[in-house]
C-alpha cells in the first residue's frame, strides 16, 4: 500500500482510511515514522506518539478498540 504524505491542509488527492490518515499525522507531528508508533519500542517519543495516536482514533473514530489496537 503506498503511504501518501498529508499536507498541512489535509489534503493528498487520494482517500485514506480514518486510521492510516490518524497515524500519518500523529508521526509527522512527532517527527516520527509510522513504523515508529507500530514499534514495541517504550521509549518517550514513540509512547507520547502511539498514546496520542490511540486517543484519537477513539475519538475521531467510530471504531472499536479491538480494531484500534
């Protein structure tokens, strides 16, 4: 699947799945990769990242955790 980046506007000219889209701009908020936030790695950046990132699924979601992660 080919990752497109997002534009400060939100805009990329392609649709994006909720989730993906959530994660994108959480890891290039955090200066991050998304590999990064998927990562079992427990060091700050990537847990302030994945927190952020699992908050606003919840939120901007209508998702079930179990699908969040």
């Amino acid at each position: 699947m080919e990752v497109q980046s997002i534009e400060a506007n939100g805009e990329t000219g392609k649709w994006v799945p909720p989730l993906r889209r959530i994660l994108i701009e959480v890891a290039q908020k955090h200066g991050l990769q998304v590999a990064d936030i998927a990562s079992p790695s427990r060091k700050h950046p990537m847990l302030a990242a994945r927190w952020e990132f699992f908050y606003r699924a919840a939120v901007e979601t209508v998702k079930p955790t179990t699908e969040i992660g």
